[in-house]
C-alpha cells in the first residue's frame, strides 16, 4: 500500500477525457436521430406524395376516391425505395434530452397528508413503476444524500482502492467551517482509499467525500464536473445539478427526490457503491491516530430495521439534512420474493419521522 496517494492525471488530460465523452456523447446522439429519421423517411415520403396526388386530384376535379387512387403509385413506390443517404445533416450540438424515464408513473398513487414529508417517491425498482408520489418532482437541497452521486463518480474514476490518503489540514478545516458530520479523521492520518467510501457513506463523513473527490479529480472543483457530467448521463441534468462533493447547502446543489432514485439505481449497480449502501456497521482498523481503531454505523438502517414490516427488509440507505432539506432520506429494500423497491423522501421534522414515512411507504404500497 501506498502511504501517500498522489494524483497524477494532469488538467491537459481532465480537459481531454472531457472533450472525448462529450464528443462521444454527441455521436451516440447523431446516430439515435439519424436512426430515427431513417424509420420516418417512407412514412414521411407517403403523407408528401399521397398529399400532392390528393391535392392533384382535386385541381382535376375528381373525386376523394380518384385523388386516392392517383396516389397509390406513388405511396407504394416512396414505402418500396426510400432514399436514406438524402436525409439532412443533425445538428451539431443537439438539446440535452429530457430526464430519462426509466420509470411508468401512470397510476402512482398520490400522497397526501398520511406521508409528513412534503416530497417523496416509491418505486418499484424490478418492474419500473413509480408505486407512489408526492410532489417528486419539486426542486429540492438533497443535503447529504449528494454522496450517494460522490461514491458513484468516486468508484468509476479510483483503480487503487488499497492505496493511502492522508488526511489535510484543508479537509479537516472545512469540515469545521461548515459544521459538517465528520468520520473523525486527523491531518496527517494515512487512510485506505476503500475506507473511504465507507466513511463517506456510514457516518455520512464530509471528511471522506473530500478526500475521495480529491483522490478522483485532484480537487473538488474537478470533481463536481465529473458529478454533472454524470447526471447529465443519468439523463437528470434538466433538473439536478451539483456544486460540491458534500451536500452542503448550495443554491446549485438541488434535485429532486424523483432524480435521486434514479442516481441511487445508478449506484447499486456498481458492486462497490451496492456494498457500501448496504453496510450497517464498519471497522477502520487500528492505527496510530486511532489506536482502537474505529467504528461507523449506518443509523438509519440500524434504527428503521425493527420498524419494517417483516417481510420486507432495507438493504441500503443514505440519510441528509441541511435546513433547506429538512430531514430526508434515500433506501433500497428487499421482499421475500427477492422484489426491490426505491424510496427518497425530504422535507421531514425529524430523522425519527423521515424514517416512519419511509417505514409507512413500504408498508403501504410495496406490492
């Protein structure tokens, strides 16, 4: 193991994976509408040419029918030879698509006030169904929950999970400044990039999710490019954007609860990320900083797992609060049936009633 991990990508190379996923990007956009103007062009070549016949017909005076079968030919010769090579060039740099749907909300049911939070969403993660919904759509800070997007774009750009960081003095001191939730590591302190993510998660550590956005990006300003250009892959970027690795308040750093199910589907589909989420109880093993070691504990899953109904168990979650969130949450469970489901709520009173609504949702609407 490393005892001092160094980031080594310079600026130059950033800017140039940059350019080459958004080019990328483009490309795979080019190629959805030409693929899709190619499917329209007889379709197209029909209503042209059936109009002109139909509009032909009647200048001779003849009747809808007669127009009809003046345009018979033509329909069956654009259906039989389309001319794809004529289609127009796509622009260049096209509009971002809208948030990605991955999920039918025809029937959702709409809460009301039997929910305390004021924005919440319950998925059906297997059958892609929003089960239920209140105000999912609405802006929200997503305070802590913002680590969940940290661990995700973490775990994408870290190869070497067994090399050291050590812990700054800068890190420490904005964990101070702004009143964050720390893991409780000191400067100087060399610690294992995997224990990291746990910290960042577990305890909900601000100390972790700096020193991983460094170890990704080099600085975390780096790092929150990479956090957009995510979202913007998750297709949620219309309405979810991020201005720190954190989740401190930010008037740039707002989703919804809606976007945030899909950044935590996201995350469960990296091994690392699903494995972190769902640890109840970690140990950072002894070190000279810490001679006993340390401890982090996932509250949230430890308290709301003698609340669940029994057939039904949390296998993952990330908590947050900031004033402007109220307390919120987001969790992955699991039924007997190996079924799992998504719930993100914000905007509650307490952490003890964030998890009760979370507790009610399952209850209620799992299926």
């Amino acid at each position: 193991m490393d005892n001092d991990y160094r980031f080594t990508t310079t600026e130059e190379e950033r800017a140039a994976r940059r350019a080459q996923r958004m080019a990328a990007r483009r490309q795979r956009e080019r190629e959805r509408r030409r693929k899709m103007l190619l499917r329209l062009l007889p379709v197209l070549g029909v209503v042209v040419l059936a109009g002109a016949a139909i509009a032909w017909g009647l200048h001779r005076g003849e009747s809808g029918e007669g127009a009809a079968r003046a345009a018979a030919p033509a329909v069956q010769s654009a259906a039989a030879d389309p001319e794809p090579d004529q289609e127009p060039e796509p622009a260049a740099d096209p509009e971002p698509e809208p948030p990605r749907a991955v999920l039918s909300a025809a029937d959702a049911v709409q809460l009301g006030e039997e929910i305390v939070s004021n924005n919440a969403v319950l998925i059906d993660l297997d059958e892609g169904i929003v089960l239920a919904e209140k105000n999912a759509g609405e802006i929200i800070s997503p305070a802590s929950m913002t680590k969940i997007l940290t661990i995700l774009v973490a775990a994408e750009q870290i190869t070497d999970l067994d090399a050291g960081f050590t812990m700054t003095q800068e890190i420490t001191d904005y964990c101070y400044r702004n009143d964050c939730s720390a893991a409780g590591f000191l400067p100087g302190e060399i610690i294992p990039i995997r224990d990291l993510f746990y910290a960042t998660i577990l305890p909900s550590g601000a100390d972790g999710a700096l020193a991983l956005a460094i170890c990704a990006a080099g600085s975390q300003e780096a790092f929150v490019e990479l956090m957009n250009e995510k979202a913007a892959e998750l297709g949620v970027s219309q309405t979810a954007r991020f201005a720190n690795s954190v989740g401190v308040y930010d008037e740039n750093n707002v989703c919804t609860v809606y976007d945030m199910a899909l950044i935590l589907r996201a995350a469960l589909d990296n091994p690392l990320c699903r494995e972190v989420l769902g640890q109840r109880i970690y140990a950072i093993a002894p070190s000279e900083a810490h001679p006993e070691g340390l401890e982090l504990s996932n509250w949230f899953i430890r308290k709301i797992e003698d609340h669940m109904p029994e057939h039904i168990q949390v296998t993952g979650a990330k908590t947050g609060y900031v004033t402007q969130s109220g307390n919120c949450a987001a969790s992955v469970a699991q039924d007997s049936a190996g079924k799992r489901y998504l719930c993100v709520t914000a905007q509650a009173w307490s952490g003890w009633r964030c998890i009760f609504d979370h507790v009610a949702l399952y209850e209620g609407y799992a299926r």
